[in-house]
C-alpha cells in the first residue's frame, strides 16, 4: 500500500460490491480501490462456473493464495486485503446481509451479483429466483435500512426482448422478456423505482451490452470460441450467424459504472405522470445503457478471433436458441448526456486484449 493510502482511503466513502469474484465485479473492485475507496465485497463464488477463475481473480484483488485456500468448499467466510474486505455469503440469506450492513456501514452500493445466462434460466429457473429476485430484496431492504448515498445496480441489454426497433433506447417498451433471466431484471428494475419512491433512495440502473474482456465469464462467446478454436472443437454459430451483438469492452463498463457511481440521481422535474419516462421518475431514479453502439456481426467476430489465435474456425451452423434475440444495439444518448461518458475501444482492440490474456492465462507450455 503506498504510504497515505489509508488516510485516504478512510475519506472516501465504503463501497459494498455484490459479485466481487465475478467478471464485472473484479475490475470493478480494482478501480475502486484505485481511487482509494474501502471496498466490501460480497460473493457466494457458486459453481456455474469455473471456481478456480474466480478464485484466481481474488488473488489479483490482493489475497493470498493460502487465504483463499478452502474458500470454494466453505459455506461462509471473512477475508481482508488491504483497502478490501470480502464476505463469502448468500444473498438470499438475510441475516447475513443484514449483518454485513449493519457491520461495515456502506455508504454506496454496487450490486453486480446475480445468476447470469439466458440459455441457463431454461434449465434452471429457481436459482435466478434466489439469486436475481430474493437476492436483490435483501440488498434493497438493507439499504433502507442502512440509508446509503447511492444504490447502483446491474440490469441487462436482454430486458428489450421481444423489441425489434435499433438501435435500443431506455425509453423504449420493456414489457415482453424472451427468458425468465431477462424478467428478472425488468423485475430488479420495477422493485428499485418502488423503493426509490417509498423511501428516497437513490437508485440507478444499468443495462450492459454484451460485456467481454480479460478475466471474462467462460460461458460467453468469445471465452468459449477462444477455446474451442485452439482445441480444434467445432464453434456453435446460432441462428447461421445472422446475428449482430453491441460488444462492449470490460474498461467501457467499468468507467461507465464509475461515472453514475459518482453521480446519485435526483427527481427529475421535468418527469411527467401523464407521459411517464420509464427511465427516469419523480423519484431519485434513472436507467442507462452502456453499449458500444456499435453492432458487429456474429461472423465478423469470429473472423477476428481466427485472426488473433492464427487459427481457423470450424463453423457448426445452428438455429436461432429459445430466448435469444437476433441483434443488440445500444442507444447511450442518455448515458453520455449524463455522465459526459460514451463507449469508445474498438472491438477489434478489445478482442486482441482478450486473447492475449487468453494466452497468458490458459496456454502455457
């Protein structure tokens, strides 16, 4: 730590995170304690995915390999790093959250835990009820409870469903989700503006688009047709490829997180009951995108994979999966007129960022 770090760090607010060992979570975490802020983490570190990354990317938040050590088979835990604190804990437990808050007094929340995977909600609905719905109360009642300047949560790109009109914009219709994943988070979105109107709390949604980078989850495209392309395994392209995805690099969401972060909403005077903005309110509430508004074919981005791994795809071409949609654009005029922040890195940068990590991580000789 450098020296002063601690007198600094104790004159900025404590951010409690959810889902500190998940992709957004953890480069969220490190900017976080970059800018000096104590940061409480909260992560159950479940299985839908490989433990072990998640466990890897705790070691480069600052822990140690011994103090991870055991931490996947445990049921609860309290670690420390300097400038952070993490809570092996449930969500849905609600003593234990409860018991976080009262403890650790934050003073702005970063909720990016949830049970992501749209196909996944088709196999296994409950733990989005546990996790999305029964998860979020807990964080929601905690921060009455526990008044907070700022309540920042995850929503997603998938809440447009069966909207067909490009490029997305937050004022437009979100009422007919595609899978139960995506009317969870239409239903995280409903149940913040409530609290924000009962008890005035400041509350800010943010719909991601596609989020990919260094560290990401394994069960996202690039990670899995990284992977299947250097072990000569075929590559699933759904829908024969007619499909086009707003690729947002991991930097773009993490400044555009950090931006709102900074920014608590207030009531919007201009709001009218008549003519009701679903993205803002009467109440201390707004919802963004953050996309790269820039669409890119599923095809074009396989190219670039092949590109940066010298390798050729082996293309399975498949139907259109029950709950996806064929393409995802981001309006982010609301974002950038708020914040003065738009996303900007190329996909072709972001990509080549990717595999490189790729590489140093996963193929060692």
């Amino acid at each position: 730590m450098k020296p002063g770090r601690e007198q600094d760090s104790a004159a900025k607010p404590a951010v409690l995170l959810t889902g500190v060992a998940g992709f957004i979570g953890f480069h969220f975490a490190r900017r976080l304690l970059a800018e000096g802020h104590p940061v409480v983490g909260i992560d159950n570190l479940n299985d839908y995915y490989d433990v072990n990354l998640k466990l890897a990317r705790l070691r480069e938040l600052g822990f140690s390999a011994r103090a991870t050590q055991g931490l996947a088979a445990g049921a609860e835990a309290r670690l420390t790093a300097p400038g952070l604190v993490l809570y092996k804990a449930d969500l849905q437990d609600r003593e234990k959250v409860a018991s976080i808050f009262a403890t650790e007094k934050p003073r702005q929340v970063v909720h990016l835990a949830a049970q992501a995977g749209v196909r996944y909600s088709l196999q296994n609905p409950w733990a989005y009820m546990d996790s999305n719905i029964i998860g979020f109360m807990n964080i929601l009642e905690n921060c009455r409870q526990n008044p907070v300047q700022h309540l920042v949560f995850a929503s997603s790109s998938s809440v447009y469903g069966g909207n067909r009109r490009q490029p997305f914009a937050v004022g437009d219709n979100v009422d007919h989700p595609l899978s139960l994943y995506a009317a969870s988070k239409k239903a995280n979105e409903l149940m913040a503006h409530s609290y924000a109107h009962l008890y005035g709390i400041p509350v800010t949604g943010l719909r991601f688009f596609t989020v990919y980078g260094p560290w990401g989850r394994p069960d996202m495209a690039l990670f899995i047709f990284t992977r299947r392309i250097l072990a000569g395994e075929p590559v699933e392209v759904y829908n024969h490829g007619n499909m086009k995805r707003d690729f947002t690099y991991i930097d773009d969401i993490v400044e555009g997180i950090w931006r709102v972060l900074n920014r608590p909403p207030s009531p919007d005077p201009g709001w009218e009951a008549q003519h009701p903005d679903p993205a803002s309110s009467s109440a201390p509430y707004r919802i963004f995108n953050i996309g790269n508004n820039r669409p890119v074919g599923l095809l074009r981005f396989i190219e670039l994979i092949e590109k940066n791994l010298g390798r050729k795809a082996n293309k399975l071409l498949l139907p259109m999966q029950p709950g996806d949609v064929p393409e995802t654009s981001a309006d982010i005029e609301a974002l950038s007129r708020y914040s003065g922040f738009a996303p900007s890195t190329p996909v072709e940068e972001g990509v080549a960022r990717f595999i490189q990590w790729y590489r140093e991580y996963y193929v060692r000789d």
